[in-house]
C-alpha cells in the first residue's frame, strides 16, 4: 500500500506537459465508456436494429482501430503527436456524433470508421507520448497512475451513462439520442488540455516498415500475437454485448447497467493495485496464468446467472482477475523484442488485437441474435484456455532457452 501512495504522492513531480495530456484521457475514456458500455446497444435495439446490426457496428469501429494503428503511428511521426491526437479527438466526436443522430444503417456504419480511427490515434500515441515526456526512472510511476486514472474515467463515464437518462425522465429514444449527442459534444472538451502542450520536438527516430515484417519472423512474437488474437476474438464475443446481457436478458434499466459496469472498473482498479505485490511472490508468468485461468469459472457463471446481483458480483472477479494480469503481461510482452522494436510490436499487437475483436463481435451479433445470449460466453472460455495454454509454451520455451544460453 505504501508503495501505491508513493505513486500519488510523486504525481506532482511529472511535468505539465504530462498533467496536460492525461487530462485529455480522462475525457476521451470518459466519453468512451459512457457509449461503449451503456447508452449505444441499448440506443440501437430501441430504434429496432437487431444484435446482428449491432455486432457489425462494434466490428466496424474496433477492426478500424486495428486497421489504422499502423498508418496512424507513421502519421503521428510526421506532424507530432500533439496534432495527431488533437486530429483523433475531432473525428472521434464527429463519429460518436453521427451515430447518434442518423438513424440510416449505411450512415451509421460511416460514422462508426471514423469513430475507429479516431481513436487508434489515442491508442496508438497513448504510450509513447508519456515515455518521450517522462524521465526514465518515472515511468513506471507514470503508467501506474495513468492507467489508474483512465479507469476511474471510465468508472464515471459508465454510471454517468446510465444514470442521466433515468435523471431526465426514462429511456425513451429521444433521451438517449440527447445523452449521447452530450457525450459527443463533452468528447471535443479533451482540446483544451491539448491546445496548452508544447509542440513536441520532432523525433530523430524513422519508423521503419521493415521492422514490421522482420518481427513476424520469429517464433516467439508470432505466437505471442496469436496469443493475442485468441484474446481478443474471445473478449470480443461477450465484453461489448454485457450491457445489452443485462438489459434485455436480466431486465434492469440503464441506471444499474451503468452502475455494474463502472464495478466493473473498480475492479480493474483494484486488480491494479494488486499485481505488483502478486507478481513479486509467484512470478509474471505465473501471475498472468493464475488471474486468467481463475477468471474463466466467473466468465462461466455470468451466463447462467439469472440474479442481476449474483452477476455483478461475478462479472467484478472476472474483470478484477482479467485485467490484473495486464500491467505483468504488457511488460512480459515488451521483453521479447529490443527496445528498438518495441513500437513496432505495439502495433502489431494493437492490430491483431483490435482487428479479431471486431471480427468476433459481428460473430457474436449473429449468434445472440439467432441463438442464443449464453453461447458466446462459453466460446470464449474455450478461446481462453486455449491461449493460457499458449502462453505457457511461449514463456516456458523462453525460459529454457535463457537457462541453456547460460550454460554454455
């Protein structure tokens, strides 16, 4: 605990370019949050759209983020992250925007690839924009904290969701239609932080195109990005879809679907917290198995809950020990490649990542809406185990090679 407060406590020693930026965050999570995990499913499903127009949306947007993660970090190197990110908060509300207020499918989906590529660009500049501006011995510091800060964003963003359309009368079209055209607008707030940063000094380093391809030819990163597309297609079937689970499967309004998914994000908090001492005592691979393989019974059970309290309870373990593991796995991932490719890789995994996410969520649009709501859920658990198994080939390989190479 002393160490979390050592955290906070130095936060005032990072600098104002840094403050700046992850007020920008804040918002941008916020407004995210607020769409993503409450107002936009439920907001389609009363204009009568089905989970299958729903799916594609979300396969639309996160594929779009998978897509330019690339093209949008090559972009970032040239005009500066400032006004890269200054570019993606602008398309970002346009999309959110135009989702809300056209009800024409085709329009819908337009406004859904430029939400998508809207934010690829926070995704993509997110990282490095805090370790250009941050002295080396802070970083860790400095990630701690901003993950811990875009969470609670994230905590405000969904009960705020839910709650300002119960505040102004029910969940009638037209309110939610105005909460989200509010949120739209709160979106373009994340400016004004980003109009007092400096211009950031042109990069000396040259993102190169063949870095991409000289990493997938090694074993390892190919599999660890495997490893990451099992993930994604496996949380992609079931994590954009729990509002409308709770909504229309466990008949709760807006206000409790907002409220159990800002838990949701205490949880992610707490998991935060947790790891550093966890990982200390049983090791980050050991670490990153233990909290995935636990969370697969929650994952489990959430399908066959029919008490909305016993599935907030269960949906918090389960995102507490999904997302625990992150911070161990984001570091353990960095440490197969040089520091030189470590941007590279990023992308690569934003990708892999983002681009199998959509593909699932259309799948999974499908299934809810001529099978079943419980199904996707026990795809995933397979999904996950076949990549905790995965992992456990990478690392243990990984780790037999290091003990041979200091033996000879």
């Amino acid at each position: 605990m002393s160490n979390i407060l050592y955290r906070f406590k130095h936060n005032g020693s990072f600098s104002k370019q840094v403050k700046l930026y992850m007020s920008n965050t804040f918002i941008s999570y916020l407004v995210m949050s607020a769409f993503a995990n409450v107002l936009q499913g439920i907001y389609f499903k009363g204009l009568g759209f089905e989970e299958g127009f729903i799916g594609n949306v979300i396969a639309l947007k996160t594929v779009l983020i998978g897509l330019s993660a690339v093209p949008v970090g090559m972009l970032s190197d040239i005009i500066g992250r400032k006004r890269a990110v200054m570019l993606g908060v602008i398309i970002s509300s346009l999309g959110y925007l135009g989702q809300c207020v056209f009800t024409s499918q085709l329009l819908i989906y337009f406004f859904a690839c430029l939400n998508g590529i809207g934010s690829a660009v926070m995704y993509v500049n997110d990282a490095p924009f805090l370790a250009e501006n941050c002295e080396e011995e802070k970083r860790i510091n400095l990630f701690s904290i901003n993950f811990i800060i875009n969470q609670l964003a994230s905590i405000f963003g969904s009960y705020s969701g839910g709650r300002i359309p119960e505040l102004f009368g029910g969940e009638s079209i037209s309110i939610l239609r105005g909460t989200q055209v509010f949120f739209a607008l709160l979106a373009l707030l994340a400016l004004v932080p980003l109009c007092k940063i400096k211009n950031e000094k042109k990069s000396d380093s040259i993102r190169r195109e063949g870095s991409f391809f000289s990493l997938l030819k090694r074993k390892n990163v190919v599999l660890i990005i495997i490893y990451n597309m099992l993930i994604g297609f496996g949380a992609g079937l079931v994590i954009p879809f729990f509002n409308l689970f709770l909504h229309y499967k466990l008949n709760v309004g807006t206000g409790v679907v907002g409220t159990i998914m800002a838990y949701s994000q205490v949880a992610t908090i707490i998991g935060a917290f947790l790891v550093p001492y966890v990982s200390k005592k049983l090791g980050r691979v050991f670490t990153v198995q233990l909290c995935q393989v636990l969370s697969i019974p929650f994952l489990l059970i959430i399908s066959i809950a029919g008490n909305v309290w016993l599935t907030t309870f269960v949906f918090f373990m389960r995102s507490a020990l999904m997302n625990m593991a992150q911070p161990a796995l984001q570091s353990l991932t960095m440490e197969i490649v040089g520091d030189e490719e470590r941007s590279a890789l990023s992308s690569l995994m934003n990708l892999s990542n983002h681009i199998t996410r959509g593909i699932s969520a259309s799948v999974a649009g499908f299934i809810m809406a001529n099978i079943s709501y419980e199904l996707p859920y026990y795809i995933t658990a397979v999904l996950y185990i076949t990549a905790i198994l995965l992992f456990a080939r990478i690392f243990d390989s990984g780790k037999k090679k290091n003990q041979a190479s200091m033996t000879e």
